[in-house]
C-alpha cells in the first residue's frame, strides 16, 4: 500500500493568520478585564475553537454576556465581513481586530470602487457562505452571486450592460472558467478578477492531480468547510472511493472490505481547516493500520 500525502494540505495562511492573531490578543490581555469574541467561529474546527475558548477568546453568539462594550473586543475571522458589521460594532464602541485574509480584503477593495461605477458585479460563489456576504455588503445593491451556468441565464444579461467579475477565494476552478467561457462565448461586456487565492488552486490542483493515481482517496476536514466540500467533490469526480473525514474516528468507521487495501494507492489531502496533528493521525494511521 502506498500512501500519497497532498503537499498543500491543512491550515492556510488566512486561517493560520487568523489564529495567530486572535492567540496575540488573548496573550496581550490575559490579566486584563478585557473580553475576547470572534466574529462567528475562526475556522471550521472544535479542536481549535475548544483551544481559543480555553484561552477565554468566545464566539461572537455570547457577546449579550459582556456587560460593557468598552471592555470587548472583536476579531474579524479570515472570511471578512461587510461595512454594515463594521458600523455596528463601532457605534457599540466595540473594539475591532481585523483578521480578514489580505486576499479577501483586496475583493473587498475591488467590489466597494466597482460599486461606484454603471457596471452590473456578478460574484462566482456560494451565496450562503460568510465570505461571500461579506463582499456582497462591499458591492452594493447592483451585484449578483451565481454559482453554475444556470443562474447567469437566469440573470437575463444585456449585451450593452457592463459587468465585472470577482468570485469566492475558494470557488471550483474549473466552474470559474466554464462561467468565464459561457459570458465570453455570448458576447457579454465583462472585465474579469480571478480572485479565486493561490492556495485554493494549488490544493485543488494537487487533490485533482492525486486522485487520478489511486483507488482510495481521504480528504479531511470540516463539512461545514466550503473548501473542503469543493475538494471531496473534485476528488469523488475522479475517484469514486473518495470519503470526507474530519478526524481519526471517522476514518475507523469507514468499511474497506470490497478493497485490497495492501496493494491499493491511497492519496489523502486536507481543506485548510484541518489542524497538522489530525493530518498526521490519519497518516500515521494508515501507514501503520492499512
Ligand atoms: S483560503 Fe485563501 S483567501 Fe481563504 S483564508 Fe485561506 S489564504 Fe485566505
């Protein structure tokens, strides 16, 4: 058996960032009456939020319990937020530490100045997902979020309408240049950003590449994490052996009997929510069990 480890696996430099940032604050106050919240939870992760909550740092859900807002602070996770979140926390006179990945900040940035123009932003995305409500608060009224052929022609475009494109950090590379293909193919006016992050496309690249190898594929991570998702079904194209974990224990309870798993390949890759030590138990785990 021969075990395949993706290279870009586990916390990328957003996550990695966030929680860096949120550990300094929780140091810095320590001996202070200062409260620590994050806005929604820092990464897809008990183990790492089960952590942050021993370091006192709360999720922003228990804020109603902090009796003083000049005693609170916020941390801004890497999926960022709108500028409506931003005033709010403001007028409460809330203290803010902006954790937002540089990468989603710079769609940020390009979503508010497009927002002044006549052009129509289409966001490729998921529109439920955190990240993408925040760039939405960034680009106004006059923008939309598809995810699939369907929703652009559900958008009744006009050929004499401007558009510009932004999508989700971790939007499905190859969506993204089908969509790209179908506004070019149908003569629409656009002006395109990939601001799909380097990490996503590298992960993608590497699960795509290593799922074509071998018979059973692990992906591990949250199922809440977008990018997780975006990578079992990247590798379940391939592989039809392809199981989402998020730990060890999960992995115990998969059935491998209708395999020769001493001569199969394995490849194992992780979303960037998945902490190294898990990585390397199932690693371990299968080097040793398998
Ligand atoms: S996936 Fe990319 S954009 Fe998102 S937090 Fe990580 S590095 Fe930043």
């Amino acid at each position: 058996m021969e075990v395949i480890l993706a290279q870009n696996s586990g916390f990328c430099f957003g996550v990695k960032r966030a929680i860096e940032i949120a550990l300094n604050e929780a140091d810095k106050h320590k001996n202070s009456t200062k409260k620590i919240f994050t806005y929604g939870p820092i990464i897809h992760n008990d183990i790492v939020i089960s952590e942050l909550k021993s370091k006192g740092i709360e999720d922003y859900n228990s804020i109603n319990s902090c009796p003083n807002n000049s005693e609170t602070i916020v941390i801004i996770r890497s999926h960022g937020v709108g500028p409506l979140v931003y005033d709010e926390l403001k007028n409460k006179n809330i203290e803010v530490i902006d954790a937002t990945c540089p990468f989603v900040t710079k769609i940020h940035e390009l979503a508010h100045e497009y927002s002044k123009t006549e052009c129509t932003i289409i966001i490729f995305g998921d529109k439920n997902h955190s990240e993408v409500k925040g760039i939405v608060g960034w680009a106004g009224n006059n923008c939309h979020v598809v995810a699939s052929i369907e929703d652009l022609e559900n958008l009744n475009l006009k050929k004499d309408s401007k558009y510009v494109i932004f999508s989700q950090t971790t939007f499905d590379v190859s969506t993204f240049k089908i969509l790209v293909e179908f506004l070019t193919k149908n003569g629409y006016n656009f002006k395109v950003f990939d601001t799909i992050c380097p990490s996503t496309k590298l992960r993608q690249d590497e699960v795509f590449e290593i799922s074509r190898k071998v018979s059973i594929m692990l992906i591990i991570g949250s199922k809440n994490s977008s990018n997780t998702k975006k990578l079992f079904n990247i590798a379940s194209a391939n592989c039809s052996k392809t199981y989402l974990i998020e730990n060890l224990s999960d992995l115990e309870k998969i059935n491998f009997l209708d395999v020769d798993i001493k001569t199969s390949k394995i490849g194992i890759g992780a979303g960037a929510s998945a902490p190294e030590k898990i990585i390397q138990e199932v690693v371990e785990y299968v080097r040793n069990e398998f």
